[in-house]
C-alpha cells in the first residue's frame, strides 16, 4: 500500500526510481536469475525422466480424469491466457525496437529479440510453472496437505506449517517489493489490453463507436 500510495502521490519520482533499480538489477543481478532458471530447468526434467517421475500426484489407486490432450489444453490455457494474445507480438516487436545488446532495426536485432522471447515464453517459462504444480500437488493430492506453498515445508520443520510462523515465511517472498510491482504491472497490461479488444469489438457496434 507504501508503494502504491507513492506512486499515486509522485508518479514522476516513482519513476526514476523503478528505473534505476531495473538497471541495477539487470546489471548485477542478471546471471543469478538466469541461474535460477536454468536450475529449474534441470530440475524439471531430470524428475520428469527419472523414477520420480512415476509417482502419482495423488493415491496409488487414483486415475487421471482427463487425457494427456485435455489437460495441455487446459494447461496451455491457463499458463499462456492474455499473455500471450499480447506479449506474442508485443514483446518480440520491443526487442526488435530497442534490444538490450547491438543497434535496434537490424536482422541482429530481429534474431535476438525471436531469442529472448522463445526464452520468456518456451520451456524454461514452463519449467517455472511446473516446478510450482508439482510442489502443489504433490503434498496436497498425494499427502493431503493444505493446498499451499508452505506444505512444501513440511519434510523440514513438520506439523509447525499450521502456524504462524510458516505463514510469515512464505508470505515474505510474496509481499516483496519486486513481486508487488511485477503484479501491479502485469494486470495494468492485461487492463489495456482487454481495453483494446472491447473498443476493437464496438467499432461493429454503431452506438458504441467513440473508442
């Protein structure tokens, strides 16, 4: 609420400042995300083609209500959603227009920015996705824990993710300032974009021409 009260107050100022911790996040801290990720990635697959990866998300005697194409779809659905409707050109048009290495409008340029955006968007995002599910699932479905991140404790500190203490610890991470304001941005687009498509739509409607 600090952060969004600022903002209101002196959005100039706010500004500059979310610029400068962007650059001072790309500039020093870019190998440590990337890092994370590729961990991620690794991850992912080495259970999925593993032992691991026949464990059930759920009792032994438990069998899947949809197949293998339902649950992509769904999936794919949920994971892309209005992202990708506008982030599937938008993004790889912003690369193209101001990469982040080289001169902007050039085939460098447009190489780079189908690269950066198969990286956003391709397996290392769905790792992301998965890593999360699988953590989800298992200790809720299989476990029958809260269907919460902090059931992913409960091998470490046991029946103590009932109190308040593991509510804080995970709550930490989510309520950080980086967090808040990637979300915060994200449903501005998602705002704008969802705009764009219902004045798109009343250009066919006479009455409601003015957008």
């Amino acid at each position: 609420m600090l952060i969004v009260g600022f903002a209101v107050l002196d959005p100039a100022q706010t500004e500059q400042i979310f610029k400068k911790a962007q650059a001072l996040i790309v500039a020093h801290l870019s190998w440590y995300y990337v890092l994370i990720v590729a961990i991620i990635v690794f991850s992912v697959v080495v259970v999925s083609f593993s032992k691991y990866g026949d464990i059930k998300l759920g009792p032994d005697h438990a069998e899947p209500d949809y197949s293998y194409l339902s649950w992509f779809a769904m999936l794919f659905s949920a994971g892309m959603g209005i992202g990708l409707m506008f982030f599937g050109v938008a993004e790889p048009v912003m690369h193209f227009l101001s990469p982040p290495v080289g001169n902007p409008d050039t085939v460098a340029a447009a190489r780079e920015a189908m690269t950066l955006t198969f990286f956003h968007w391709g397996l290392h995002a769905w790792s992301i996705y998965a890593i999360v599910a699988l953590i989800l699932a298992y200790f809720s479905f299989r476990h029958n824990l809260p269907l919460t991140l902090r059931s992913a404790l409960f091998p470490i500190i046991g029946e103590k993710i009932y109190g308040p203490g593991a509510m804080r610890l995970i709550s930490l991470p989510l309520s950080a300032p980086y967090v808040v304001w990637q979300l915060h941005w994200a449903l501005g687009y998602y705002k704008l974009t969802l705009v764009f498509i219902t004045c798109l739509g009343s250009r066919w409607i006479p009455r409601y021409r003015s957008c």
